[in-house]
C-alpha cells in the first residue's frame, strides 16, 4: 500500500537526474541533522516525550518564526 502521507513522501522522495558540478547544495534533511547534532537531540529521545520536550523547548524558536 501506498503512504500518502506529504511529509513522509517528501523525506523518502528520490529525485530523477543529475546534480550540478561543484558543491552539493545544502538539503532539508541536512539542516535538520545539524541542528539535531548541534542541540544534542538523539532519534532515541522521540521516544522519551519528557526528554524530547525538555531539549526541544530548550532550543527555543528559529530567528524568523511568526505563529
């Protein structure tokens, strides 16, 4: 069966082609690993509501976020 999930397509999409020669340009997926990286957030604290709560609050909102 197939997910129609956006969010999941999204992460799982494999796009069809070539890069471009020099630098690979910066994904989505690789902020998101720097930032898990850099707030000392684990795939494991997904789990632990209490922890995941603690250090995402502790990172606080990005420059820029408007609710």
């Amino acid at each position: 069966m197939e997910d129609r999930n956006p969010v999941k397509r999204t992460m799982y999409e494999n796009v069809k082609g070539r890069r471009p020669r020099g630098k690979p340009e910066k994904r989505w997926k690789d902020d998101i690993k720097e930032d898990m990286r850099h707030f000392q957030v684990t795939n494991e604290d997904v789990h632990n509501r209490r922890q995941w709560k603690a250090r995402t609050r502790a990172a606080g909102q990005p420059a820029g976020y408007r609710a």
